[in-house]
C-alpha cells in the first residue's frame, strides 16, 4: 500500500496499468476502494490508473484543518507532482468532482480531460440541513442493517448515507449485487456492524473543521467556471439527488457533453460500472495525447 509524503500530509495511493494517466477521485465518506475493486481493473486496459484517499479519508492523514475542494485540489497537485504526472485525464464523483473541478481551475494546463460523474459542487448547490424527526428516522433505517450512528453527521454525509440504506431496501432482480457495492462504499463489515469508514468520518467530524470546509465554495466561484476551456463531461444519474449541479455546470461551462444514465442514482460508478467505464474510457481517448 504505497504511502507518500507531501508536504506535512502523507497520502495513500495506488496505481495500476500503462497508457495515458487517468486519475479519480473518490467522494465524501469513500476511499480508493470505491473505485479500486469496481472499475479499475477495466480502465486499467487503457489507461495508468492512479486512485487515491483524500486527505482524512481511508489511509491517508488526517489533518485538522484544509477540507474544502480548492485544499484537497492543492493536495492532488503535489501528489501528482511527486509522481511525476504532468498531464492527466481526470474524473470526480460527488465531492470528488468538486474536487476535480477546482484542480482544473487552478491547473488548466494538466487536465487533458474532465469527467464530473454525479458531482456536488456547493457553491452550485448547497446543501440543505436536515431537521431532527429526518434524522431520527433515519437512524432508525440504519439500525436495521446493523449500522449504529449516535451522533448527527453532517448533510451531505446523510443524504449518501440514505441512499445508499434505499438501495439496500429496494426489492428488484439486481438488489444482491447493489448489496455487494454498497459494502464496498460503506467499507469493511459494514453490513454487520460499526464499520471502519464510520469510525474514520466521527473522527473526521469530531477532530478537524471538515464540516464547515466541505460546504464552503470558495475558490469554485460562477464566473471562474464560465473561463474553464477543458474537455468536460457531465455524468449523472436521472434519479440524482444533485441534478441542480448539473444544471448550472451545463449552463456555465463553455465547452461540455452532458450524458443521464438512466434508473441509477449517486453511486451509479459502482451499481453500473461497464456504463461508467466505457463512457470514461470513450471520452478520455478522445482527448488523448
């Protein structure tokens, strides 16, 4: 499990394949697992692959402080750096995208390409907070399938954590395989207990300003957008809770491709992977070097 420091941070990484560099970054609450058992292996095919966990996130440190998306975009820039990638395409799923989008404002000249795939931006779309009855019912949901959270997570992580129980409730043909998945995105033992992804987020929320930084949207600002000149594409489920983002994304960039993945959600990555990949590999190839 490689490990490097960058600066006072240390980030754990993996790589696999040969090609042209293409990164993804994982979402609130996930790490290099969201993407590392699911569409690596494929995208490996075509592309060296390198995946990581943000700052605070799986095996990388936590810090007290830098969790907004331009602090996490810095963050992939000297890592990047220190692997000696000058030019990448690059994917983002949920705040990943945020992620993703505001390392491209910020490093124009090393994104070949950028894949938003169901992106939360909050300067586009801030998330709303959640009263207690909500919360209470879902904690409820969540203790039927074994996950105990006592203490209020921030809004954001609620709304993944409600859909994710939604998924596992839903009665159709593919439920045993969305099943797997969400124990991926959940982490380890999820299904039957206290998980270490859940250990790691009330550390998270106990210990650094992370809730207060990942709704901040400064440094995405509006008109910022409106000069980004990267290939982009827009990735988002038809039934995505941040379908709002998408919008103002589609109204503000000046050059982007929009694609719905129909019945699918926030986590289509990982519930739809050969849509997912092929439609990454697709778009990238086509701005390759």
């Amino acid at each position: 499990m490689p490990r490097v420091s960058i600066g006072e941070l240390t980030v754990h990484y993996q790589q696999m394949g040969k090609g042209d560099d293409l990164v993804l970054i994982h979402g609130l609450y996930c790490n290099l697992a969201f993407w590392y058992l699911t569409v690596v292996p494929k995208l490996a095919e075509r592309f060296r692959v390198t995946v990581y966990d943000l700052r605070g996130h799986g095996l990388t440190q936590r810090m007290p402080a830098g969790y907004r998306a331009v602090d996490l975009a810095d963050d992939l820039g000297r890592l990047l750096a220190h692997l000696d990638i000058e030019a990448t395409h690059l994917v983002g799923h949920s705040f990943g995208g945020a992620v993703a989008l505001a390392f491209a404002l910020r490093y124009p000249k090393q994104v070949r390409s950028l894949t938003l795939a169901d992106a939360w931006v909050p300067s586009l779309q801030p998330v709303p907070l959640a009263g207690r009855a909500r919360w209470r019912r879902l904690q409820a949901r969540l203790r039927k399938h074994g996950i105990q959270v006592d203490d209020p997570l921030p809004r954001v992580a609620q709304g993944f954590l409600e859909e994710l129980v939604t998924l596992r409730e839903a009665e159709t043909p593919t439920a045993g395989a969305e099943a797997n998945a969400i124990d991926v995105i959940f982490g380890s033992n999820a299904a039957g207990g206290d998980s270490m992804a859940l250990r790691r987020w009330r550390q998270l929320v106990r210990t650094t300003s992370a809730v207060a930084d990942f709704s901040d949207g400064t440094g995405i600002a509006t008109e910022e957008i409106r000069g980004l000149r990267r290939p982009t594409s827009l990735m988002f489920g038809r039934k995505s809770r941040y379908l709002a983002t998408m919008r103002a994304l589609r109204g503000t960039l000046q050059e982007c491709q929009v694609m719905l993945v129909p019945d699918a959600g926030h986590y289509f990555p990982v519930l739809k992977p050969r849509v997912f990949t092929e439609a990454v590999s697709s778009f990238a190839s086509q701005h390759g070097s």
